[in-house]
C-alpha cells in the first residue's frame, strides 16, 4: 500500500480512530476514519474505503451528527452491488434507519430497516438478522404501529438460541422488552428485560450496561412500574454513565429518565425543576423523546395546579409527536387539551 507525505496511511489513520472511539472521543474518531477511507480511495482500495467510511458514520451517529450520518449512510447503501455485497448493503440500510430515525423520520427509518431485512435472506447471518429486525422494530413501535412492531418482534424473537452471541441475544431481549411494555404487556416486558439483564455484563461492555439499565428504567416508568428494580436501574445507569461518560442526549435522557421516577414518587416541584432542564435543552433530544419530556413536565405542571402551563407543554410535545411523524402520540397528547380530567396523563 503506498503512502503520500503529509498524509496519513490507511492503517496509521484506522489504528487512531479505532483509538479515540474507544476512549468515546467519537467526533475524533470519525475524523480519523475519514482521513483513512480517503486515503483508501486514492489507493483504489474500494473495500478500505467502504469500511473506513462505515465506520466514520458509525462515530457521527454516536457523536450525535445524526444528518451527516444518514448522508453518509445512504451514500454506502447506494453503493452498487459490485462494489458491496448485499450483506454491506444491509449494514449501511441498518445504519441509515437508526441515523434517520434519529432525526425524527420514522417512516423512512422503517423503510431503510425493512430494505435491510430483506437484503439478508432466509440463511442469513444472525447478527446482522438481529441488527435489522432491531432498527425495524424500534422505528415501528416509536411511531405508533405497535401491532407491526409486535409481529416483528416475535419474528425476532423466534431468531434467539442458546448458541448466540450473549451481547447478541441481550440486544434481541431488550428490543422485544420495550415494544411488550408499549403494548401494555408489562409482564412481557419485565420478563425479556430481566432475561436481558442476565446476558448483558457491566464488564463486558459498560456503555452497553448503562444505555440498557436507562432505557429499561424508561419503558418501566411509562408502564407505571416505579419499584425498586426501577431505582436500581436508573443508579447502575447513573453510575455507569458518571464512569463511561455520554452524549449531551445521553445525559438529559437519564435526566428525564431520574425526573420521571421522581415525580412518581411524589415530589412534583422537582421533577419540575428536573424537566424544565431536559425541555429547556429540547433542540438536543430526537423529537420523539422531546414529546415525551414535554408530556410529562405537562402532567407534573397539572399536578402543581399550573394549568395554562401544562397547556402551552401539552402543545408543546404535540408538536414535536407530529415532527417525529408520530401522529397516534400526537392524538392522544391533543386529547388531554379538551379533557375535563384534574390533570393530564400519558
């Protein structure tokens, strides 16, 4: 491989952004994986500048640049089948729905992560099977289709075997959890998250480990389960995160997440305070889960007496459901306009 002055090899350029995304220094790693895949196609390395490409998606995404990152993805999945196989295809679809879906497009987020799955075939790989059915499910259920989000999800489901993967299936059992509690199949729900507790391991991969534990607090919460395996899952999230460190969403996720338990455990002034700073910063969250911040500072609001403030939250999160395409969430937010309920709910 030949190497010009003044810039980076291939393998120097890789070696520093395989570097920084391990030390989570994702804006920096996404820079080093571009200088490599542009070292890669001034060699004519096509494979070398597909990968490094990928994987400098992957880092934006991570780094919170959501629309350079579907950009780049999409310019992968269009790459022509000579030049990617159908299995690169996939990874790029997969890559692209969860970089859309970020930015609120769910519908084109379940189209990529549909593409995807049916890129891979009946003997497809189950890794790759898995990833997809995830971005599917996820873009389907946060969208409000959640009769197609359960079928996809039993279709996953159906996927999971004592051979694979631990990380693997967890992922499987934690993506099937989350559509089980949004069907109001709490019992479901607990289930797959506890038997996705049992896979993941903080030592294995402590981002992992705090991203599940907030996300399993999350849906919790929403179905109204405020035990202590909540509380226990949002400090594992907490203390993981104050180690491993996070996104500026990641933190006002966890934020959200620790202002919700607190609001339901009575102290309504604050969770306030709390949401207020999660709203406040609502420009960072995808508009989905500005929806829902919005919602719930609505019902604390509500639930202080604060009436013509809950209203103008309510509006709020409905505009932000509608941006997501979320129009059921949306609906149902709108409902709570015209309710003569003492205080709005979810």
């Amino acid at each position: 491989m030949s190497e010009n002055r003044g810039t980076p090899s291939y393998a120097a350029a890789e070696l520093r952004a395989r570097e920084y995304r391990a030390s989570h220094e994702f804006a920096k790693a996404a820079d080093s994986a571009r200088n490599a895949a542009e070292t890669a196609r001034q060699e004519g390395d096509a494979s070398g500048w597909w990968n490094m490409a990928f994987f400098q998606a992957e880092n934006l995404l991570d780094a919170g640049n959501v629309g350079e990152a579907a950009d780049l993805a999409r310019t992968l999945a269009e790459t022509p089948l000579g030049d990617a196989s159908s299995r690169d295809r996939a990874r790029a679809l997969i890559l692209l729905a969860k970089s859309v879906q970020g930015s609120g497009l769910l519908d084109d987020a379940a189209e990529a992560a549909r593409s995807a799955v049916g890129l891979l075939g009946d003997d497809a790989d189950a890794e790759f099977e898995v990833h997809a059915r995830q971005a599917l499910i996820a873009a389907l259920a946060e969208s409000g289709k959640l009769e197609e989000a359960w079928e996809e999800s039993l279709a996953l489901s159906a996927r999971i075997s004592d051979d694979m993967d631990d990380q693997l299936a967890g992922k499987a059992y934690w993506v099937i959890g989350n559509v089980a509690f949004l069907c109001n199949k709490v019992e479901e729900g607990l289930e797959h998250h506890e038997l996705a507790a049992d896979t993941f391991s903080p030592s294995s991969n402590l981002d992992v480990w705090a991203k599940f534990n907030k996300a399993s607090a999350a849906m919790r919460l929403a179905a109204g389960v405020a035990d202590t395996g909540t509380l226990r899952c949002i400090e594992r999230a907490e203390l993981a995160t104050d180690i491993v460190g996070g996104s500026e969403e990641d933190i006002l996720l966890l934020r959200y997440v620790r202002a919700h338990w607190t609001f339901l455990a009575g102290d309504v002034p604050a969770a306030i305070v709390l949401l207020n700073e999660v709203t406040g910063s609502a420009d960072k969250l995808p508009p989905q889960t500005a929806g829902e911040a919005y919602l719930l500072l609505a019902r604390a609001e509500a639930s202080d007496g604060r009436r013509k403030a809950a209203e103008l939250s309510v509006r709020r999160s409905m505009e932000y459901f509608e941006t997501a395409g979320a129009h059921q969430r949306a609906a149902q937010a709108g409902a709570l306009l015209s309710s003569d309920a003492d205080a709005p709910t979810a």
